[in-house]
C-alpha cells in the first residue's frame, strides 16, 4: 500500500523528450536486411526522460535501500557487520581484476598466491587440514561437504548411511542441503536449555547415520556446550561431524571446529569475513575437511610446489567441480584483505566485541522483552514478542515500527522453536551509542504497545509504501519497466 504522506512518482515520461543526443554520421548510411524475427514491429516501450530526471530517478531510489553503511542492521544470523572500504581497493587493483580464470598459471602467480595465503588462513582458523575456496555461498558449501561424506561412506561400500541428522535449531539450508546431496534429513530435538538434546541424539543415531550437522552457536545464539560428547556418539556410530561455520563471528581465535572433532567446516566470507552480502550478490562459502575426506575435495585443488602455485587436476577421488573456475574470486580477495588488515589479535577481538555487544543488547532489553533463553549468549541471542502479542501487537508490527526510526529490523519469526522470534545480531563494528540508541527505541515501542499500540500495529509511517503486500510480490513479481 502506498503512504500517502508519500506520494512516489515513478512515471516521468514525456513523449518526445531525450536524455542524449548522439554526433553526426560520418560514415555513409547503409540498408541492412535483417531477417524476420529481428525486425522490430514496434517502437521498443521505454521511457522519454532528460538525462536529469534519470539521475535524479536513480538517485532517489539509491537513497531509498537501507545498507549498514547507512544504518544499523541487526539482522540475526546474517551478520551485518561494515565491510572495510580498504576491501573494495584491493579487489579493484588492476592485476586482481583484470585478468581472466583462463590465463596461463605462470602470468597469475600473485592471484593464486593470495588463493593460497587464503586457504592456509582459513585452515588456521578453522583446524582443518585443507580447505576449497571454489563455493559460491553458504549453502553451496553445505551440499559440497555433505557430497564429500556421501564420497567416503561409498568409497566404504557404506550405502546404507543414508541419514543426516539436523538440529530443530539449525540453518535452514542444512536440511535443505542434506536433502540436494541425496540423503533424508532427520531432526534432533533441542531441550529445554535451547541446546541438542544428547538422550535424543543416541536415540536418532544408528548405522545409518552418514553425519549430523551442527550449526555452532546455534540460531538460539548459543554455544552447543556438549560437542565433544555429540562427537562421540556420531564418531562411535561410524558417521561424520559436519560444522555450520556461516557464523564464525562468535569465535574467532577461541575455538576451532577442528580441535572439537568435526569433520568438515564451512565458512561465509560474505559474513564473517566481510564480504559484502544482501541483495544476492556473489558469496563464498569455502569447506574445509579433515586429511581424511580431503582427498574427495572439488578439483582442481590449488597447491604449491617448490614455490609456484599450481592446480592439481588429477584427484580420481574428487567429487568433481563445483563451480566453474575457482570461486568467486572478487569476494575472496575482500576477506583476504579482511584477514591479512586485522591479524590474528584483531579477529580475536572480533569475536570480543561481537559477545560483548550481544549480552550487553540483551541484558538491555530483557527488561521490556521475554528472553527465553537466559544464558550468556554469542554473537546474538533471541528475544521472543510473547507479552506484546497479549496486548494485540506481533513481532511483524514491532519490526514494521522499527523502519520509521530509521533500522533495519531483526530477523523475525526465526528460530521456530521460540514463539513471536527476534533474533538480533548487533556485530562488533557498532558503537555503544548505537547500541543505546536501539535499546531506547525498542524500549519506546514496548511503552507504545502498552499505551498506543495502534501506532505499532499501522506501522511504517515513514516510509514510502506502508505495508507490502509480500505473498503477491513473490508470486507476482514486477522486474521491467512497463509503460502505465
Ligand atoms: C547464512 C547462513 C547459511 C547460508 O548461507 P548462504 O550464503 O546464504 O547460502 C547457512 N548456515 C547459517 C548458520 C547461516 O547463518
């Protein structure tokens, strides 16, 4: 619905005028024969506008998204942190972005240096012994370790493991990902502290168990306290321990999935490692693997030998490429530059700040919010709207009322396992005052709930449409320009 304090004008158009103008001629004019079907009937239906009221077009529009450049973005589990400017400078240096995958290794040495400098990092991070950059996103990385454990279970003449277990607090894209690779997905209860219930781990776990995947911390923002007991039981099963690492934001320098007994690892560079994400961008979301399954690893692996970075293309045991070329390179080179400007102390007090921010947020706002969960949490914890739905007001209009200050919400409606979810992920690269700032808004609106709540439930006022009409926007969606 549009706002009417806000009357959007979209359609500018006047027949006859022109944003260009183009030189002479100077070479003579020919007639070409163009057959058929490329013969334009009618003259194409775009808009007359001057080359200002385009600008202006696009500029009020770019002014419209709301970015963590211009604004504080708590959106839980997506990790909206700044991504340093320094990243952009470095991936836009002509000998990274203007060369091509299918150059000769020889004239590329510097690019495949930094891929392998990365990987290393990313091994030293995680405890693993070899990782693949060649995953294009978080989810990507899930299907291509889990392929590699379907690998190994079948090198093992293993086809009956055909089970993943999955927390019911996990990522959704892990039994999405498990289902992709081939296997049935099967769910682990949480107990009543929010962590994997181990009675119901033994009870799930047999010898038909390729692997449980474990998101850690888990949605709830909560550190799975059992791990090592987790790994017993599914090692002792004969499967494999998967990591969800898209949120390493929380332990960086602390703990490693491999010294914890996992198997497989993947990151979000386009998380933790600030590359830039929303809007579907290019992501990276690199696997690392124990020595035992690196052997299935997507090929060509990037290797060194005797000082020259090389692609070995010969491993029979490979599952195969994954992505064309070698991953989105353009991405890596931003967390690279990440990783080589803060140093191992800096992503330690990474991890500080981004605990340290989240339990500060959450004492704050325990007061006017139902935590359910009340343990110390990582890097972002979840409130749940409980109270305020009594008074008439859900957690949807809570964060609608959210964007007339001027935020992008948290995540809502997320875990399912809490009632009325607000998952709230402040990151470490936000001030105190912008901490506060949030805290005394959201304190605000539960006064308003209570005094005022229609002022909540008709939320935004201040944007430029009010509420959206989601389901037909997703079924229905507009993507080009019609003439009205
Ligand atoms: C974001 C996220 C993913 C999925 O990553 P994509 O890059 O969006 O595919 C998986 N697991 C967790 C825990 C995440 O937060």
């Amino acid at each position: 619905m549009m706002n009417e304090n806000f009357p959007l004008i979209f359609e500018r158009s006047q027949e006859g005028r022109m944003g260009y103008s183009l030189p002479e001629l100077d070479v003579p004019e020919v007639e070409i024969e163009l057959e058929e079907p490329y013969v334009r009937k009618n003259d194409a239906d775009l808009p007359e506008v001057s080359e200002l009221q385009i600008m202006r077009h696009y500029t009020a529009l770019s002014t419209r998204n709301h970015g963590v450049d211009s604004g504080f973005y708590p959106l839980g589990s997506c990790t909206m942190k700044y991504n340093p400017k320094i990243n952009e400078d470095v991936a836009r240096m002509t000998g990274l972005s203007h060369i091509h995958p299918l150059q000769d290794p020889d004239s590329v040495q510097g690019a495949l240096e930094l891929m392998y400098d990365l990987q290393t990092s990313l091994e030293a991070i995680t405890g693993m012994n070899t990782v693949t950059l060649q995953p294009a996103a978080g989810a990507h990385g899930e299907w291509t370790g889990l392929m590699m454990i379907r690998a190994f279970h079948e090198t093992n003449g293993d086809y009956h493991r055909t089970k993943v277990i999955v927390p019911d607090s996990a990522h959704g894209t892990n039994p999405a990902s498990a289902t992709v690779a081939g296997f049935e997905a099967v769910t682990v209860k949480s107990n009543e502290q929010g962590l994997v219930d181990l009675d119901d781990l033994r009870r799930v776990v047999d010898e038909n168990t390729a692997a449980l995947m474990l998101t850690n911390p888990n949605t709830l923002g909560l550190f799975e306290e059992h791990i090592l007991e987790m790994a017993e039981i599914v090692h002792g099963a004969g499967g494999k321990l998967y990591y969800d690492g898209a949120n390493l934001n929380a332990i960086l320098g602390y703990a490693r999935p491999g010294d914890m007994g996992f198997d497989v690892v993947h990151l979000n560079l386009h998380k933790t490692f600030t590359g830039p994400h929303g809007g579907g961008g290019p992501g990276s979301g690199p696997v690392g693997v124990t020595s035992e399954l690196a052997p299935y690893l997507p090929k060509p692996l990037l290797k060194k030998q005797h000082d020259r970075f090389v692609f070995e293309h010969d491993r029979p045991q490979s599952i195969g490429r994954v992505k064309p070329y070698f991953g989105n390179f353009g991405i890596n080179v931003r967390a690279y530059t990440y990783i080589r400007t803060m140093g191992p102390e800096g992503l330690r007090q990474v991890s500080e700040y981004a605990v340290l921010n989240a339990n500060y947020m959450m004492r704050e706002l325990q007061k006017d919010f139902d935590l359910p969960f009340t343990q110390h949490c990582k890097h972002e914890f979840v409130l749940s709207g409980k109270r305020q739905k009594k008074l008439g007001v859900r957690t949807l209009d809570i964060a609608k009322r959210l964007l007339d200050f001027g935020y992008h919400p948290p995540t809502i409606y997320f875990p399912i396992n809490v009632e009325e979810a607000m998952m709230v992920e402040p990151t470490e690269t936000e001030a105190k005052e912008t901490l506060d700032e949030f805290i005394a808004v959201m304190r605000q609106i539960s006064k308003e709930v209570k005094e005022n709540p229609e002022v909540v439930q008709e939320a935004p006022h201040t944007t430029i449409v009010s509420r959206l009409d989601e389901t037909t926007a997703a079924r229905k969606p507009v993507l080009t320009y019609k003439k009205e």
